[in-house]
C-alpha cells in the first residue's frame, strides 16, 4: 500500500520535469 503512492508520487515529478521538454 506504501509503494503504491510513492510510484504515484515519482511519475508525477517525473512528469513536471518532462512536461517542459514536451512543450
């Protein structure tokens, strides 16, 4: 149940630092 959140959490920064390049 912990890990489910944490991997939540990382795709979501994951993804703010590979939105600018998207743009």
């Amino acid at each position: 149940m912990v890990k489910v959140p944490q991997l939540h959490l990382n795709s979501i920064l994951i993804w703010i630092l590979v939105s600018p390049f998207f743009c």
